[in-house]
C-alpha cells in the first residue's frame, strides 16, 4: 500500500515517515500530499504562539489531555525554526510532552527549518494536511514566537492562542502592531506570578481599545498551566471559537482565504525560478547589473528600469 | 541639506534617523538609498551569528573594541526579529555594548521586525548601506542565529564569525548541514568551559572532513569574550580573511554576486505584486481555486497547471 493510503488509515509510521519526507524534501512528498488532499478539511486547527519561555508546551500538552478525555484524537506539531542551533528547547519540549507519548490518540511530531531556505512554513502546512487526511479530530500546532513564524500560523490555523506571562509587562505596549493582532484567545499563563492581575487588566484595556477586523471578540483568559488551573476553560472558549466560525459561511471564507494563499505563494516559487532564468540571463540586466557593482547605478533604479519591462502573460488553454 | 547627504557626511542623527525610516517603511527610504549608494563599498562588512546566549554580543563589542585600538571607525546593527516578543535581549545586548555607547568612532543601532513581512534581511542590508555611506571602515552586524537570519547574513558580509559554546556539544552533528556552512571563523567562545579542549577537536575534525566550496580555509579559535582572551587573535584571522579576499578578484566576485542577488531578490517582490494582479484574478485560476476548496483537486496540481500558462516576457527598451 502507498504511503498517503496507509496515512488516510490512521498509520502513526506512515505518517511519521510522510512528514520525515516533507521535512527534507518536501518536493517528493508531493505525489503523496497530492492524493491525499482529498481527505483533509475536517480537523479543527489550533495554533500556539507565545515567547520562549511563556510556557506554551505546558498548555498545549494540558489542553491536549482535556480533548482527549472528550474521546478525541489528537495531532500536535511542534515549530522550532531555532532547533538547528539551539535544540535544547525543542528537547525540553519533548520532556514536558512526554506525559502524553504512549497515548494512541495523540501523534506528536517536532518541525526544524534543518537551514533549508524559506520552507518551513510550507513544510508545517504539509504536514498539518498530513495530520488532517490520519484523521485526528484536533491538530495543536506550537510555534516560537519569533520573526515571521507566529505570523505563518495565521494563515494555517482556525483559531490563534497567544500565550503571555504577568513579567512581560512593558512589553504589551510594543507588541500591538504584531501579536496582538493575529491572537482570537489570550491567555495570561503564570497567572500564580506577581502582577498578574494588573498585567490582564491592562491587556484587556489594550485589546478592548483594538479596532475589530471581524466580528469575533478576542477572549482573554487566565491559566496557570502547571496546576491545570484555568484549561477547562480555554477549551470552552475553543469551541465557542469553534461555533461562531461555522456558523454563516465563514468557515467557507476561511478555506477560501487559506486555499487562495498557499496557491499564492506556491506560484510565487515557480515564477521566481522563471524569473531568474529569463530576466537575469538577459544581457540589457547584466549591464544593470555591472553598473550598480561600478556603483553608476543603484540597485533599486536598476530594479525599477528592469520591472517595467516585465510582462506576465497568462496563456489561455486552448492556445497551449 | 537632505538626510543623504547628511548620512555621507558621517551624521550620527541623520544615518539614525535613515535606519528609521527603512524599519518603518523601507519604500519611504529608497530616494535617500538611491542617492547615497555611491558612496557605498568600503566598509568591511563582518557577521556574528550564532545561538542566544553563546556571547556573541560581547564578542562583538570585544572586537569593536580591538579594531578602535587601530583607530578604524566602526558600525555596529544588532539584528533581533524576535524583539517585538521578548524584547528582554536586546536590552541586555545593550546594557552589554554600553561600555561602547559615548565612543564617536563607533554608531549602534538595532534591528527589528516590528511584526512586517519578510523585511528585516532587507532592512538590514539597507541599513549597512547606510553605515557604509557614513564612512564606518568596519561593519559589524550581529544576528541571532533563528530560522533564516543565519543564511541572509551571508549574502551580506564579507566574513561571517559563528560562534559557538562548549556545552553545545551534542548539537554539532546537527548543524552539519546548516551553521557550518557558513562560516569563515568558527570561535569556541567560554572557552573556559568543561570540555571546551574536546569540543573544540571535535569541531575541528567535522570542519577538515568538509569540502569546501572555496580556498578559504575556515579558521577555529578559542576566546573567552567576557576576559578578553582570544580577541587579538580573532581580529588577525579577520584581517588575513580580508586580504583573502582581497587577493585574484575575489571581492570583485563577491561584489558581483551579492548584487545579483539583491537585484534578484527585489524584483521578485516587484514581479510577485504583478502575479498577484494579473494571475490571482484571472477567471481560470478562481475556477482552480474554487475545485482545491471543494476537494475535487489538490493544490499542488492547480499550482502545476497555472504555472505552465505563465509566460515571462522582457520587453526591449526601444519596444515600450
């Protein structure tokens, strides 16, 4: 049997080793991802954004373990752009995570960029697609906080939790133009620390204070992962999330949204490797080019005198 | 006068306030970059990278020290994309380079994201044009050694120091594919460390075992930053790298390929703004898009079919 049909079967090593194959060369595992897209669309995605530190692990592996004990299945993908260099987080992370291994509900499964160029947001949505075809009711997908990765996940999940903590006080001011607007639930984890309770008040005034660009108001919560105090409750809120994004079509928006985007951004590699082959072999851009090393021309006139001499055409079928 | 030619006039608050204008909105800045760009190319651009906490900031600070001592004039950039989250480092790299700050032959100024999408490899390339133009003979540009900053950095310096701690030990073998490709000089920094002697062997054999893509030999060598020690010794390889370079055109290779690729990697975004336009809206496409949402074709077939009807086409000057 093809490894995408043992996959749709619910095959923990088929899967394993799918994701292995994305991982390192996600172009061969496209015949697989192919045929496998069928079966995808049904899993409630859940991405897990937050600093280093925050502890986001925790809570995913306890919001984990409250979905299982409503019977359903589990699929959990670690993010760690870092773990080339710094691995020992993403061992920590496994070490929290362990509690859950040996649970034939839950697959769990860490994601490194392994210094491949610019893949490794597609790799994680190839293998969130990986998750969804196995079957798993739930994917929890985690991703550190840094650069671009927590705005990745905006494009792959259904609902956002952006994990803070009471020390991170004066940094809620210098966050707004970026994580406080991709989160639909915040969660103040550490609630047990010091100033907790003014650090909440002031992130809800912050967020109350936020033009909404849809109609969903962003929950704020209060957990303390390690005592499991709170979790129940981010759950519930989970699920309200869940309801309000089925209900009037904007589920559909959403795949929409998200089909419309990977398509993008898939289109953007093939025509940027046309790119390089037709334009940068052209003579009239390497004279550009030996002018701006010459520094008798900047780069950027040069990128605007070639730019304006690109045409794209869209052939039409019947003329192929 | 305008800010560029404030900037070419070696200006601290106007190169200051350049750099805010390309963190803020690189666009803004372009008639400024245009304009100083031919005062660029003289600065001996050096990259640190390496993981958080290996001590590359007061390495860094060390060898800016060092290079002071021959009274070269120095620009530091600290590039943080993870700042708008955990903010907390970068202050500490400052409070560490504050024995610098109040030294009018050294400009400091760090990066960060601030949450926009993809231009921080940009911004920073920018914004060494910058500190070139200024006059700063030596260029020092620290990234954090997170995701992709580690690869940017390489197109953009002429040496590239990775660092690296004694108790990464188990990591080596995982960053064979990544870090040390990279590296001109490898520096086994707290060399005071247990197991520093061995660690550094090791990493000595993985490095002879390379090939390499060039006749420069990668240089390994031990320094204890917060003492001093090894800092002469690391600014002699960085200066024996610099003659390398200077040696058979290298520099002018070098030159011509970073400009090729920033050249390149400019139009992309011009030419992907264009698909966008032309290809996203075209009827065909949404018809695609339309069968990927309903699951009756995957998204890698209709990337494959839009991608054969894209034609490319460089239109001759004297045609437009």
């Amino acid at each position: 049997m093809s490894l995408w049909a043992k996959v749709c079967q619910g095959d923990f090593r088929a899967a394993a080793k799918l994701i292995s194959i994305i991982e390192d060369n996600l172009k061969e595992a496209i015949p697989d991802l192919k045929n496998l897209y069928a079966k995808t669309g049904n899993a409630y995605i859940i991405g897990f954004t937050g600093a280093p530190g925050s502890g986001k692990s925790t809570l995913l592996s306890k919001v984990a373990r409250e979905y299982r004990k409503q019977k359903k299945t589990i699929g959990i993908i670690a993010v760690d752009p870092s773990s080339h260099l710094s691995g020992g987080a993403l061992l920590g992370d496994r070490i929290r995570m362990k509690e859950l291994f040996g649970d034939d509900g839950i697959f769990i499964r860490s994601m490194a960029s392994r210094g491949k160029s610019g893949g490794l947001a597609r790799a994680t949505s190839a293998a969130i697609s990986v998750l969804d075809a196995m079957g798993k009711d739930i994917i929890l997908v985690e991703t550190v906080g840094v650069g671009q990765s927590e705005i990745d996940i905006t494009k792959m999940a259904h609902s956002i939790i952006v994990v803070l903590n009471p020390d991170m006080g004066d940094e809620i001011q210098n966050m707004k133009a970026g994580i406080l607007e991709i989160g639909d639930i915040f969660v103040v984890n550490k609630f047990d620390k010091e100033g907790a309770e003014q650090y909440f008040a002031r992130l809800e005034n912050i967020l109350r204070a936020k033009e909404l660009s849809n109609d969903w108001k962003p929950r704020i919560l209060k957990t303390i992962a390690t005592e499991e105090f709170g979790i129940a409750e981010l759950v519930t809120s989970l699920e309200e999330r869940a309801k309000y994004l089925s209900k009037c079509n904007r589920l559909a928006e959403y795949q929409q949204r998200k089909c419309r985007f990977e398509i993008a951004d898939m289109l953007k590699d093939e025509i940027n490797t046309k790119v390089l082959e037709v334009v940068m072999k052209s003579g009239r851009v390497n004279e550009l080019i030996q002018q701006v090393i010459e520094r008798k021309l900047d780069p950027y006139s040069a990128v605007e005198a070639v730019s304006e001499r690109i045409q794209i055409i869209l052939k039409d079928s019947h003329e192929s």
